[in-house]
C-alpha cells in the first residue's frame, strides 16, 4: 500500500466499502422482505383458519363440514393450500386441495383458545419442513360435554421461496448495477478533488525547473498553509543564494587588495608567489561567478539562436496565452560577452513580456556604432513613469508590477552595469512597456 497512488487507495477503499455495504444490504433487506411476507402469510392462514371453525359444526357427537367451502384455495386439488380438523385423535376432514397429498396426524396441538403458527412445518412425519402451519382449537358442545377440535392451515412455501429468490436476485441485481454507478460517480470524484493535487505537482515540477519562481495558482484552503510555506522555501533558498553571491563578491573583492601586495613584496619566494597566483586564480573564478559577467569579451556569440531558443521556450511556459511574438535580429549579429550573461539578460526581458503582454511582443536588435541595441516590446499595461526611475536603479525591486517583473528588472540591471551599458524604459508602440538595452561594442579596426 506504501506505493499506491491515492487515487488506488481511494478506488480500493471505495471497492472495500462496496464489497460490506451490498452483502450487508442484501441480508438487511431480506431480513425485512422475509419478515413481511411471513406476516402476511400469518394474517392470510389466520384468516382461513377462522373460516374453518366458522364452517364446522358438531351435532351431538357428529361433526359436519360443508362439501365446499368459501376459501376456493381449498376446494382446489394441488392448490398448495391443505386444511385439517383433528377430533378425538383423529383427522376427521381435509380439505378436498389435499386429495393428492398424504398427510399425517401433526404434533403440536394448541390447547383450547390459543393459536400456534410455524413458518417451517410439514404434513408427513420426518419430512424436510415445506409448509406453513397455522392451528387454533376450539372448543365445541357434545352430547355430553366440551370438546376441543384442532383446525390446521397448511400452505406450501415453494411459492414464498420463489418470491423470496426473485426479490433477492432484483436486489442484488439492482446494488451491484448501483456499486458500480457509485464507483464511477466516485471515480468522477476522486479527479475533481484530486484536480488541485495535479495543479500543485505540475507547479512544484515547473518552478524546479526553473519555469517559474513562486506557486502561483488558487487552491483550496487545504492547500494554503502548503503554498505559502513552499514559497516561502523558494524565497528564503533565493534569498540565501543572493547572499551568499554578494558574500562571495565582497570576500574576492576584500582579498583582491592584500593580495596584490602581497605579490608586489620584494624577494618574495617563488614558492610563496606561486601559492599566492593560485588563489588569486581562484578569487577571480569566483569574482567571475558572483558578478556572473566580464571574462567573455572577446568570444562572439551568435544572437540569433539565443533569441530563437528563448522564443520557443516561451511559447510553451505561456501556451495559455497564445502570443505573438516578433523577431527581427540578423542572422550574422553578436554579442561580445558570456554566453549565460546574454540568456539570463533577454530571458528575464522577454519573461516580463509574457507576463505583462495580452497577446503580442516584438523583439528586435541590430547594432550601431558603439553598441549592441536590443529592444523588447509588450502590448500590457506599461510601466507608469513615476515607477521607471526607481526601477532603474541598481539594486531596485519592483515587486508590485505584474508578476514579479521588477525582480526580473534588477537582475536586467545588474548585468547592464557589469558589462558597463545603459539600460531604458519606454511606453512601446504597442501600447505596452518597451525596454532597451545598450551593451557596449567593440569596433572592428
């Protein structure tokens, strides 16, 4: 069970319920089905019986009966209905239903005034009980004195025992086609509720893949508490890898200085300054690392297929959207920097696009004579011009535009400044907001 999915665990659990529920249903039901039908036979063979005493008559120590009788039940051979009077010992009449059935003395004899009903009776002695019985005595004049006849009622069961089986087979027949029209229904169920589970799944897999940044989707209020402490993981992990890059950048910064003293010593061994040109190589490895830029500028990089790549990865984190969005970059264009540098600055402009955009972006670069122009525009909302100076400081956060743009912006900003560019914010012919990046290049001579 520790590996089932728990939509099993709940199908499982479902089909458990159902396995008790039916059978104790069905019993429960008979129960109550038997228990009517034996009243009702109860009710029925009184009231035959009663017509018995009713017809019988003893004239001195003679009995009489009529030849038929009102009951047809028991006028009719192989009716299923048998009737019988005991006097003295003796069954001195039966009914003419009897007349292919052989029947003995019973047993049991009420006394006088009581009446005993069986459910499970039979006409022959030591014979699987097939009949209900139903006997009453009175208590009639002789001659002489008071004399107690026994009236007896037989009914076989095979017609109760066919209603029995046809209302069982009706019942199981009709809960099983219910099991599985509630299994179903519980299925349906089981996808509805589980429909936030697969949201925040999808979600936790696309922020660890870096898609996105925070759990943004509405869930229950179940889901709440595990939201905002997911995010809150992410926020802190973030804010933890930021200060651990800018502890990183002070401490290569901080022993830069000593460092090159250090080296500048006369007579210093060549043992001593070769250790000390080790680690100047490593502080410049993580210099590189926490200001992520300022080693590549004599690489080229093609910035056609980055546009291309970072395109298509948007159009399918925001397939939802549906955007439009333009290139026209050359195909022969460069970038004279670090390749990551480039992907993370137009990723985080064109991310900011797509979250503002409402359906169109066009992305453009070309060079001039010193610089590497590049262009992002959205038809969004903008961004208000008493918010484009704050955002362009270094450092800034604008966590109330939309999304989290401005974390996005300041990252923008921070590679701006390493490659020593200019950075500006426009309202776009588009209507939205227009960002420009000027990143310094190198003439050819």
């Amino acid at each position: 069970m520790k590996h089932f999915s728990l939509k099993l665990r709940s199908v499982l659990a479902a089909l458990l319920a159902l396995a008790v529920f039916i059978p104790v249903t069905v019993f429960v039901l008979d129960e109550a089905y038997t228990r009517s039908l034996t009243q009702a036979k109860f009710s029925e063979l009184k009231l035959m019986n009663l017509a018995l005493v009713s017809a019988f008559e003893l004239e001195g120590d003679n009995p009489r009966m009529p030849e038929f009788l009102y009951e047809d039940q028991l006028n009719l051979p192989d009716s299923g209905y048998i009737g019988m009077i005991v006097y003295q010992q003796n069954i001195i009449w039966q009914s003419a239903s009897a007349l292919n059935t052989s029947v003995t003395i019973p047993t049991l004899m009420p006394a006088v005034g009581e009446e005993i009903f069986q459910p499970q009776s039979n006409l022959i002695k030591d014979t699987p009980p097939a009949y209900f019985m139903f006997s009453f005595t009175a208590e009639f004049e002789s001659s002489d004195s008071f004399e107690p006849v026994h009236f007896y009622i037989f009914n076989s069961r095979q017609t109760f025992n066919e209603e029995r089986e046809m209302f069982l087979a009706t019942v199981w027949r009709g809960l099983l086609f219910l099991g599985i029209g509630l299994l179903l229904l519980w299925l349906a169920g089981i996808g509805v509720v589980l429909t936030p589970v697969r949201k925040l799944i999808d979600e936790i897999r696309r922020t660890s893949l870096g898609e996105q940044t925070t759990l943004s989707n509405n869930y229950p209020a179940e889901f709440s508490g595990l939201k905002k402490s997911i995010n809150h993981l992410l926020q802190t992990e973030e804010q933890q890898r930021l200060r651990y890059k800018n502890s990183l950048g002070d401490l290569a910064h901080s022993l830069k200085t000593p460092l090159a003293v250090a080296l500048g010593t006369r007579g210093l061994p060549d043992e001593a300054r070769e250790a000390l040109l080790q680690v100047d190589m490593l502080i410049q490895r993580q210099l590189k690392r926490a200001t992520a830029g300022q080693s590549g500028w004599q690489c080229a990089v093609f910035v056609h297929p980055v546009f291309t790549q970072l395109v298509n990865a948007m159009h399918k984190v925001y397939r939802d959207k549906d955007l439009i969005i333009e290139q026209h970059v050359a195909s022969d264009l460069t970038f004279y920097g670090d390749k990551t540098d480039l992907f993370e600055l137009l990723g985080n402009l064109l991310d900011n696009a797509c979250k503002a955009a409402r359906q169109q972006i066009k992305l453009s670069a070309y060079t001039n004579e010193h610089y590497l122009v590049i262009t992002v525009d959205d038809d969004g909302p903008g961004i208000a011009h008493t918010q484009r100076a704050h955002l362009l400081e270094r450092g800034a956060r604008l966590d109330t535009y939309t999304e989290g743009q401005g974390i996005g912006m300041a990252v923008v900003s921070d590679i701006v400044a390493i490659y020593q560019g200019r950075l500006e914010i426009f309202t776009s012919e588009l209507g939205g907001a227009g960002i420009r990046v000027h990143l310094p290049y190198p003439s050819v001579s």
